[in-house]
C-alpha cells in the first residue's frame, strides 16, 4: 500500500504546480493587458510614466510567457516580485504622486491592483511550493547538497506566509482606493443643449441660458452677440 500512496503524491502536486503556474501567469498577462490599454489611451504621453507604462507591458508579457513555459521556481519569484512592485508603484501614485503625476481612483486602477495581489498569490506559492520531483531524491542528500535539498524541498509554512502577506497587501489597496479621490464631477452647467428663440436654433445651457446669439448675415456684415463658451471672445 506504501509504494501506491508513493506514486500518487507526484502527480497530485504536479497537478497543483500546473495550477499555479496557469493562475500566475494568467493574471500577469492580464496586468499587462490592462496597462497596456491605459497606456495607448493616454498615458503614453505622460512624460517619464509613459515609457515605464511600456516598459510594464513588454515585462508583464515576457514574465507571464516564462512562467507558462518554464514552471521555474525562480521565475515565479521574480513574478511575484514584479507583481509587487507594480502594486507598490500605483499606491505610491496614489498616496503621493510619482515622476510629477498623481493617480485618481479609476476602476481600471483597482482592477489592476487585485490582479496584482492574485498574481503575487499565485506567483508566491509557485515559488516556495515543493516540486514535484520523483524518488525523494531530496532524502538522499549529504555534506554541502543538504541547504540545497531544503530549499528545493519547498518553504516550510510558505502557505500562511502567502495568505497572510496577500491579505495585508488587499487591505493596504482598499485603504488607499478609499482616500484616493475620483474623477472630477461634470460642471452643472457643461452640457450644451439646443433652443428655438424666435425661429433660430442656438445653444444653450443644461439650465436654459444660451451660450451665444445670432442673428442671420446680412449684406452689410455679420450679427453676432454673446460670447463662445471658454474663449471669452465676443
């Protein structure tokens, strides 16, 4: 009964690395397709944060592809530390401002930092789990291999040091989304409408007071009173 419980334990973890690895590099790719899409809808032309945004995106896709393809325990960490520091950076955007910009709370920004804090899950736990490699070869170890056979035999307790760092990090991204401020309302008096006032179409406010008045050109010249909404002009 031994050596049947033996040859089931490989493929449950194997099983369970391949999740993980999925998981992480998922939610790095997804890192990087959201800033990619804040990237080519304007941030790209945010001096020095710019660049960084591009420079996100190319290692966001470039980590994610690696962990896929390799499973390397080295690799995740370097996810996970990747995932973190991005987190780090838009709190640090938020809280003070970065290269001259301060961040405001958009639901782009907060979907990013929860797929950060799932991606440093996934990543975390990638790297500090125990391979799954046949034999207990780790067993076996002697003399100057044996810090080497720990390490490759996975972190003690890693599952409780992920959940509670993951923890922490999700309250810190809620405390800071909470004080972050939002969008600026709209002007009450922004929206443009349209009016008849004696047999001419103008412009108007959302609370009926026109933008502008003409009258139609005669041969002599042109009418016009009133002046054009944030030019001052007449």
């Amino acid at each position: 009964m031994q050596p049947r419980r033996w040859l089931a334990a490989p493929p449950s973890r194997w099983h369970q690395r391949l999740g993980l690895r999925l998981a992480g590099a998922g939610r790095l790719a997804a890192t990087g397709a959201i800033h990619l899409e804040l990237y080519l809808t304007g941030y790209r032309s945010i001096p020095t944060l710019g660049w960084l945004f591009l420079l996100l995106v190319i290692t966001a896709f470039g980590l994610a592809a690696a962990v896929l393809a390799t499973g390397s325990r080295l690799v995740a960490a370097a996810g996970a530390g990747f995932a973190l520091a991005t987190l780090g950076g838009y709190l640090l955007s938020v809280w003070i401002g970065l290269f001259g910009f301060k961040e405001i709370r958009t639901a782009a920004g907060v979907a990013a930092g929860v797929i950060e804090v799932a991606a440093f899950t996934a990543l975390t736990a990638l790297a500090a789990a125990t391979p799954a490699a046949p034999g207990g070869q780790a067993g076996h170890a002697t003399g100057g291999s044996r810090m080497l056979a720990r390490f490759q035999a996975g972190i003690p307790h890693a599952g409780r040091a992920v959940a509670g760092l993951s923890a922490a990090a999700l309250v810190l991204l809620g405390i800071s989304v909470a004080a972050a401020g939002g969008p600026a309302p709209a002007p009450a008096g922004g929206t443009l409408r349209t009016a008849t006032i004696g047999g001419v179409t103008v412009l108007t406010t959302a609370h009926g007071f026109t933008v502008y008045w003409f009258a139609p050109d005669t041969p002599a010249g042109r009418t016009a009173t009133g002046s054009a909404p944030g030019t001052g002009r007449r």
